[in-house]
C-alpha cells in the first residue's frame, strides 16, 4: 500500500513538474510577478486536483513527554494520539532550535534560522525586535505554495515579526489570524508588552475567546471555505506556552501594563503549574480532533496529510519558583538548553491510508518539513538551496534517511549530533554523549573518546563558519 500510496505522490509531482520544470531557474521571488499566469494555472483542474492538501500544527513548548502517546499518563490526548496510532510517530526528531523564533524561521524556510543573522539564534523580543523580523527576501514554504496554487492560511502565533510589515501576509500567507509576538494572555490577548496582540490579516481586532478555541475556529473555517481546492493550513498554537492558562482560568494581562516580570499568568501553586498546563493540552488535543472531524465532514482526509510537530521542549521549571510545569519524558534539560530535553520534540505525520501506521527511530529535523512538503505537493526545488531533507521516502516507502549530522547553536551554547553521537556545550561545560545507551545525557565521555570529541567540535566550527557567512548580508 505504501509503495502505490508513494507512486501517486509522485505522479502529482511529475504533473506539476512537467508544468512547473519551464521554471526550475527562476527565482521564487520573480514568480510574484506571474501571480496572474500561476492563479489560472491553478484553475487548471487535471493537473492540480491530486496535490493534497497539509495541514501543520505546531504546538508551543510542548515537550517529549507531554503526549499520552509519548508516555504520559497524567493528561488525557485521545485525538493526537490517533492521529499517533494511524501515522508514524517519530522519536527523534528535533526542533532546530530550543525556543519559539528559531524553529519558525527554520521551519518554514527549510534553512537554519542561524543564516539569517545571529538574532535568530534565539526568540526575536518585542522591544528590542519590535520593527524587524525574518528578512522579506527568506524564500517560505507558503510562498512556493502560494505561488503554485494553493490557498495558504497562518492561524496562530507567527514570532517571526511583532508587527506589519514583517507578518504572515508578507511572507505567503494569504490568511493571517492569531499573534504576532511569542506569547499573549488566552483570554485578553494581550501581550508581554501590554499591546493588544490579535489581528486578522495586518489589522488588530479585539475578540473574546479562549486563544486555542479560536485558532480552531478560524482553522475550520478556512479548510470549509477552500475545500475544493488545494490549501495548506499553518496552525501554530500558542498552548502551551505561558501565560499558562487551561480553558477555566482567569484572564490576567490588560492593555498598557507590563507584563515582562509577571507573564505567567494566575498561578495560586507555583509548586505546580501541571494542572493549568494539562488543561491546556488537553484543549488543544480537544482542537485537533475537531480539524481532524471537520476533514471528515468535508471528505477531505483521503486527501490531506497532517503533521503535528512542536517547537522546542518543555520547561520543567521556571525562574520565580514555578515546578512542576511540562514532562520531556526521559530526556535531560528544557526549553532553552542544548541537552535533548531542550530540542527533542514529538513529531507525528497522518495520512490515511497513504502512510503505514509505525513508529520510527530516523532522525529528523525542522528543516526537513520545507522539501517534504514541496514534494508532496509537487513543486521542483532542485534550484533551491536548504538544509532539510525530504521525509516522503520514509514516511511513504519506509525507507531509511541518509546520514547527516545535525547543528545548533544559540548565544554561546552549542551542540551537534552525528549518528548516535552528541556534544552539547551549554554554560561552558562542553560534554560528549552516546545517545545509543545514554539517552538521559548522563555519562560524559569526553575523556574516553577525545578523537570523536575533536570530531564532533570540527564539524560544529565548519557549520557555524559557514552559517556566519551565510548570514552575512543580514548583519
Ligand atoms: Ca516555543
């Protein structure tokens, strides 16, 4: 099944390569300018009609161990663990960075985000960062999309800008609705700053509602009104992120107070934060199994590949006092660190009937979703240059992924992996782990394996060189 289900991919590929092929050296930005030609193409029904649609969800913060179908057991995920069940499931994937920004821009560029200038290390702020963000000239995903005929939709929090005109609309999205910064009140929308941050397209809106409902709302909308043809839905949640508030929590934030020393919300028990967060996920399970039944609705699932990723792992605790806040499973670190707890994300990929259902153990990356869904979807590449890897082989013909070492780095702290082998530096201490027998980064061998230490900083100071070159014009 899974050998058919790839040939089909393939076949939508070579008709829209065979549309697409007169193109191949063009840059994706001079294709703006056939916006007229390439919506007619886009009528074109023949030649479009197989490209599936994708819906991407990305939570926010979510950790390795935070999902039932990942081994927890104190919050209930029916509807992604579904998802889990009829997909594959990866257990080593990683978010290319350990915050919010980093993994956006390398997600959805199919490059590390360290090429556009070391601001991207980390999470762009919104009062250092207020008027910038991922340069304009940073090719999407959405835009190659887009530009070939699908409908694009944001709908959740973008971090990649905090205001017009660096928002999802300048960069391929035809429909922007949520946040432009990296965390607002679910209740009062408001953010870290005390602005109102909700806006549909590049106009601030004031909307009552629970942030996640909301998101699903608009989401649902989206895929009714473009149900008959080709669309790709980018669902960045805020949940779990703080302020952490379940659907039963007081508001917090209001407009023209800072919030920068008192953005977590109304915790009573700092000792655990748990019960807010589990309600939180669990509303956002809540929000996939309603994308999920409205596919159903429409008979759109045969024909749409779902993707549930997230952004970096889960804190474990916080400074102020707050514990017992999100589960990384078995991993070591959190949110922010180069240990796995830090990068390792759950990741599944469903599509009825077209993947066959499994768990897998392939390393993969947040590069990687740029040329997995361009192939999908059928548009050549081949002029661009990325850093990810096209998934379709194994998630469709189970095969396994070439080799390739993997890099990250924010502010002073770095790591790279090549196949079981791992060094992180994180606050100078720099330690060499073999993921193989040492999944929890406890054994330090350092001093066992120098020739593989020595290896392993090599091929960090060649990528990071090269990625400093890279960022050059943007410094
Ligand atoms: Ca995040």
């Amino acid at each position: 099944m899974a050998a058919r289900i790839g040939s089909a991919a393939g076949e939508a590929g070579e008709s829209m390569n065979g549309v697409l092929g007169r193109f191949s050296n063009w840059r994706i930005r001079s294709l703006k300018a056939c916006a007229t030609f390439f919506y007619a193409l886009s009528l074109l029904p023949s030649a479009f009609s197989a490209r599936p649609n994708i819906v991407f969800i990305m939570a926010d913060d979510l950790g390795y161990g935070d999902l039932g179908c990942y081994g927890n057991e104190r919050v209930q995920t029916p509807h992604i663990d579904a998802l889990a069940q009829n997909g594959i499931r990866f257990t080593d994937f990683h978010s290319s960075g350990p915050m919010c920004t980093p993994t956006r821009a390398a997600t959805l560029t199919g490059c590390y985000q360290q090429r556009f200038g070391e601001k991207f290390d980390g999470a762009i702020s919104g009062v250092r960062d207020y008027h910038s963000g991922l340069p304009h000239d940073a090719v999407t995903i959405a835009e190659i999309l887009k530009e070939t005929g699908y409908v694009t939709g944001c709908f959740g929090k973008w971090h990649l800008g905090y205001t017009p005109p660096f928002f999802p609309t300048t960069q391929g999205f035809d429909v922007f609705y949520g946040l432009g910064s990296g965390d607002g009140d679910f209740f009062s929308h408001v953010d870290r700053s005390g602005r109102l941050d909700w806006w549909r397209n590049e106009e601030k809106v004031v909307e009552e509602g629970y942030t996640t409902a909301l998101l699903t709302k608009r989401s649902i909308e989206f895929i009714e009104a473009n149900r008959d043809r080709p669309f790709f839905l980018y669902l960045p949640h805020l949940a779990i992120h703080f302020p952490w508030q379940g659907p039963q929590d007081p508001p917090h934030r209001e407009v023209g107070v800072s919030y920068h020393d008192d953005k977590w919300g109304v915790i009573p028990d700092r000792s655990n934060v748990s019960p807010h967060v589990n309600a939180m996920i669990e509303a956002m399970d809540q929000s996939v199994g309603e994308i999920v039944t409205a596919l159903d609705r429409h008979g759109l699932q045969e024909n749409t590949l779902i993707a549930f990723t997230s952004d970096n792992g889960g804190y474990l605790r916080y400074y102020g006092g707050f514990e017992n806040i999100s589960s990384n499973g078995p991993l070591k670190g959190q949110k922010g660190q180069m240990y796995e707890g830090g990068h390792r994300v759950p990741t599944i990929v469903s599509w009825p009937n077209r993947n066959q259902a499994d768990v897998t153990s392939e390393l993969a990356h947040s590069t990687d979703w740029f040329p997995t869904f361009a192939k999908l979807t059928g548009v050549s590449i081949d002029d661009m240059s990325l850093d990810g890897l096209d998934l379709s082989p194994l998630l469709f013909r189970g095969q396994a992924l070439p080799d390739r070492d993997l890099h990250w780095r924010m502010r002073g702290n770095y790591a790279v992996r090549s196949g079981p082998w791992k060094l992180a530096q994180q606050n100078g201490i720099r330690e060499l782990f073999n993921l193989r027998n040492d999944l929890g980064e406890t054994n330090d061998l350092s001093d066992r394996h120098p020739e593989k230490l020595t290896a392993l900083q090599e091929a960090w100071e060649k990528w990071n060189a090269e990625m400093n070159r890279s960022a050059a014009k943007y410094e």
